[in-house]
C-alpha cells in the first residue's frame, strides 16, 4: 500500500467507505472541469481517490478477511492477460 493506515478502518462500514470513494471521485471530475486548468489540482484529487481506495481495502481486510494481497494478484495477471501492462 501506498499510504499509512487511516484512523477509518476500526470503525467505518464498506458501504461508507464506497460513497467516500465516489465523493473523492466527484471531487477529482469537478476538479478536471475548472476552467483555470489546474492540473496538479486533479492530481490532488485523484491521490485522495487512492487514499480512500487504500481504506477500503483496509477494511475488506480487517473486517472481513478479505486477502488484498491475493486479490492484487489475480487482479494483477487478469490485467496482464489482457495486455494492459507494456512488456519489458
């Protein structure tokens, strides 16, 4: 993972979680649609996308046993399988 642990994984519910995404989200598309052409305000936004990301797998993990690292993985090789990634 990319980020610490957040203080929202003892005590936050996935479904929470999932509209936290969506706001980060929401926030990152509004920040892409300022007419001043801040790039690096969409970066911004999209990083706090990948935070709540990180928290959610966080709290699959946590509360409900999921194995992010297994799931990386399949998902990883899916990805690969379908040449998304470039060789070399």
């Amino acid at each position: 993972m990319l980020f610490p642990k957040t203080v929202f994984v003892e005590n936050t519910t996935i479904d929470d979680q999932m509209l936290k995404i969506a706001t980060e989200l929401m926030e990152a598309t509004v920040a892409l649609d300022d007419p001043a052409e801040n790039y690096e305000s969409v970066a911004i936004e999209l990083w706090d996308v990948i935070q709540a990301v990180e928290t959610a797998l966080r709290i699959l993990e946590k509360q409900y046993g999921v194995n992010v690292n297994i799931v990386r993985q399949y998902v990883y090789e899916k990805n690969r399988s379908r040449k998304y990634y470039k060789e070399g």
